[in-house]
C-alpha cells in the first residue's frame, strides 16, 4: 500500500529540452530547478506527482530497449485529474497554442469530461474532470 509520502516520477524521452520545458511551462506547470540541467527537467505536475523531461542520449542511459518514436507509436497515456471542465479546456488551449495537437474529440460522459493532447515530443496526455458524485453505480 502506498504512504502519504510516495510519489511518481514519470520519465519522459523528449527530442529537444528546451522546446518541452518551454511547451510545459506554457501549460502553466513549473520546472524543479534541483533536477533540472542540461541532460533532464524536472516538471512538476503536483505535489506527488513529476515528469521527467530527459534528453534522448541521455534517457538510454537508463534502458537497453529502442525508444518509441511516438510520432509513430503510443507509448503510454498519461492521464492527469483536473478541477474542472474549464481547467480542462483551458489547459488543453493553451497546449494548443503552444504546439501540441488534440488527436481525438473532447469525451463528455455528463459526469467525467476529457481532452487529449499530443505534445511536442509526441507523448499522449488525458486531461479530464470527473464529478464523484454524479458516477453511475455501476462503475464505482
């Protein structure tokens, strides 16, 4: 069972750092300053949850495996709770402004909405709201 303390670091290829750092960062998500050089960047995503943005030389240090070329491939989705449907839409404008592309229509359940965005390096992210007390039953 996971702490109070536990936290994920998800790492990410990316094929330029700074266009990432910068695509994130227009996102309105900030940077760890403490694990971020010129090889990672540390986004902060929030208090227990990071991305790690790792040049590609650099993240095959830590696999012996091809990198996926995720302008061909999907990887994984990386899906992030959000407050609200206007957070939602507003994160995914601003992801749109700042390069990336939505692959597939909005998803509106009633009572969970969601987005995808594609960002620069290719990665697949969900941005969704999920309204608890409006879940069927069915699904809890």
């Amino acid at each position: 069972m996971a702490s109070p303390s536990t936290k994920i670091f998800v790492n990410l290829p990316v094929r330029n750092l700074e266009k990432s750092k910068a695509f994130f960062s227009a996102l309105g998500y900030s940077l760890n300053p403490q694990f971020t050089d010129e090889n990672a960047a540390c986004l902060v995503i929030s208090d227990t949850i990071y991305a790690m943005l790792l040049t590609e030389p650099f993240f095959r240090t830590f696999t012996s495996k091809q990198i996926a070329d995720t302008r061909q491939t999907t990887e994984a989705i990386l899906a992030i709770s959000l407050a609200s449907r206007d957070q939602v839409d507003d994160l995914l404008a601003r992801g749109l402004a700042a390069g990336g592309s939505e692959p597939r229509a909005c998803q509106d359940q009633g009572w969970m909405y969601g987005r995808s965005l594609t960002d620069v390096d290719g990665h697949l992210w969900e941005f969704f709201f999920m309204d608890d007390a409006a879940v069927p039953q069915a699904t809890k």
